[in-house]
C-alpha cells in the first residue's frame, strides 16, 4: 500500500511568530462511543495527529501520514520542551500495538449484552527520532474512513479543549458530551458508559466506584480546567443503576459546583 505525506513540521520560532492554531479532532460517532485502549500520553499523541488531518476531505486511496514535533507538542499541551520530548517517547512507545473496539450502542442491541463487533489499530507504524525530537505517525487504513471523508454522524471539538486534561476519564467524557453539543443532554446505559470510559471489571461491578473514581472526578477537572456546567442522573431499574443521562454547558463564570442528582 502506498503512503500519502500529511507531514506538518513546526519550529520554535515559527511558533513564536504565529498566533496558535484552534486545531479540531473530529471522528464519527462510532469511533466517539469506541472503546479506544489509550493511556493519557498516547490519548494526547493520537489526538494531536487526528487534529491535523482534513475531516472533510475524501478518504485518500493510501494512509495518511502526520509527524509531530516536540515543540509542536509542547505548544499544543502548554508542557516544557524536556516533559514534550518525554511524552512524544511515552505516547509512541506501545502505540502500535493500542486496539479500538466498536460495539453496538445498547438501543440497537435490545437488551442483549455488549458484543465487540469489530478491533481494529490506531496506527500501522510508528516512527519517533529520538535525537530530532519528532514523530511519524501512519494510520491504520481501516481507522481513516472514521477520520476523513466525514459527512454526518461526527463529533468534533477543539483540542485546545481538552490540552489542560490530566485524566483520560475526563477527555473520555467530553468526547462523549460533545457528540450531543447540539442539545446540551446525553444519555448512555451504564454498560455502554463504562465500555467508553475503559472501566475495570472492579469498577463495573460497584457503581459507587464509577461514581468516585471516574464520574465525578472527571467532572470536577472538566468543570475547572474547560469551565463546563455538568450534571448528572442516574437512571434507574429497581434498585440498579442502569443508565446515566448528563445535561451540560458551558460556565460563563468558569467554575461552579454541581451535586449528582438520582432518578
């Protein structure tokens, strides 16, 4: 298969001499929900990648290629040039080997458990220049239709967005907040929920665990760090928490703080 150069290279002045760029991620809704298999350097590594390809331009024929630098790094996640060098080594390092999972959300599957219906990889080849200070990345070919060439069903927000986020947990919720920007409320089962968040088998079994280690905490960093207004409900059958449904906006004031409601 052949390799199509989307290859962007930034310098320290050139970044000095230009205003930042508002870059976007943009990815379809399946790939949103996906369960994604990221640690938070390679979240960052990946992200910063996807942003830097064209959403709206036709699928190319062969896989994209973009190549990160450090200082291309450390602007977009405001990190010193020494802690960009070492989460460029971080990310790259096991990237390769990071799967996607796709399932069916739980309307289409009427009750039945959560099946993986299709794993694919991020990347077919990584490649970090140690002594440069840059990376190469080149998307697996199967994960480029959920990338480019997108028209409708899509989830798109700034990466500037999620830059301050210390938890993947929080950038997971906001991806899937995002997917309904348009109404200001989302609504996942508990199963479809922790399939997205990446939850342990632990924590699946306890929603007080998903409640503590991952609902609230990442609401409180995105309330903080991206001035988001979030509540939550809890949906409920019997005594069992079966769903979770969030109404979100955005703070004018930056910060304020909110008390889980149950239904």
């Amino acid at each position: 298969m052949g390799i199509t150069k989307a290859v962007v290279t930034v310098t320290k002045t050139e970044l000095d001499a230009v205003e930042p760029v508002l870059r976007r991620v943009t990815m379809s809704n399946a790939l949103t929900r996906s369960s994604q298999g990221l640690t938070l350097a390679e979240k960052r590594l990946m992200m910063c990648a996807v942003s830097k390809l064209d959403s709206k331009a036709p699928v190319p024929g062969s896989c994209p290629v973009v190549k990160i630098s450090a200082m291309d790094y450390a602007e977009t996640f405001k990190v010193d040039p020494a802690t960009a060098y070492e989460q460029l080594q971080s990310g790259a390092k096991n990237l390769y080997s990071r799967s996607i999972n796709f399932f069916e959300p739980a309307y289409k599957r009427n009750g039945k458990p959560i099946m993986v219906t299709k794993t694919m990889r991020w990347v077919g080849q990584v490649h970090y220049q140690k002594k440069e200070g840059w990376v190469e990345l080149h998307f697996w070919h199967a994960v480029v239709p959920h990338l480019m060439g997108i028209q409708r069903h899509f989830t798109s927000y700034q990466l500037e967005q999620a830059s301050a986020l210390r938890s993947m947990y929080s950038w997971r919720l906001l991806e899937l907040l995002m997917k309904f920007k348009n109404t200001g409320w989302a609504e996942y089962s508990i199963e479809d929920f922790c399939m997205s968040m990446g939850a342990t088998d632990k924590q699946k079994e306890n929603f007080g665990k998903i409640r503590t280690k991952i609902i609230e905490p990442a609401i409180k960093e995105l309330t903080e760090k991206d001035g988001w207004l979030i509540q939550y409900q809890q949906i409920k059958t019997g005594r069992r928490v079966t769903g979770l449904r969030f109404t979100f906006l955005k703070n004018p004031q930056g910060r304020l703080d909110l008390e889980p409601q149950n239904i």
